[in-house]
C-alpha cells in the first residue's frame, strides 16, 4: 500500500503544476469532466487543508468559467 504522505505530496505537486504556463487538460477531457475533477480536487484539498492548492483549484475553475464564456 502507498504511503499516504507520498499521496498527499503527489496530489500538491500536481496542482501546484497547474500554476505553470505548459500545463494542460488531457485533450479528450470535456468541459464537464473539467468541472468534476476539479471539484473533486477542492473536496480534497479542504479535507486535508491544503489551503494553498484550495486557491490554485478556485482559480483554474475561474479560468475555466471565464473562456467558456468568450
């Protein structure tokens, strides 16, 4: 079994990679997917109080609201 500190630091390496200009979405992931994992990645992240990831999520899903609207 996985070390749960291993998961957690995985987990905050990744969205932390969110804030880098060359991440992107898988390209078969719709607008939908998007949403649910994000929303799921929140759920985590508050769980755990990773407070600094929590702003990172609310700001991708902001970005996201915001070039769906264009």
């Amino acid at each position: 079994m996985l070390d749960a500190n291993f998961i957690e630091r995985l987990f905050i390496r990744s969205i932390d990679h969110m804030l880098n200009d060359t991440w992107e979405w898988p390209p078969d992931w719709n607008l939908e997917r998007k949403k649910i994992f994000l929303k799921h990645c929140l759920e985590y992240a508050e769980q755990r109080e990773f407070y600094e990831q929590c702003v990172i999520i609310r700001d991708v899903e902001k970005e996201l609201e915001e070039t769906r609207d264009v």
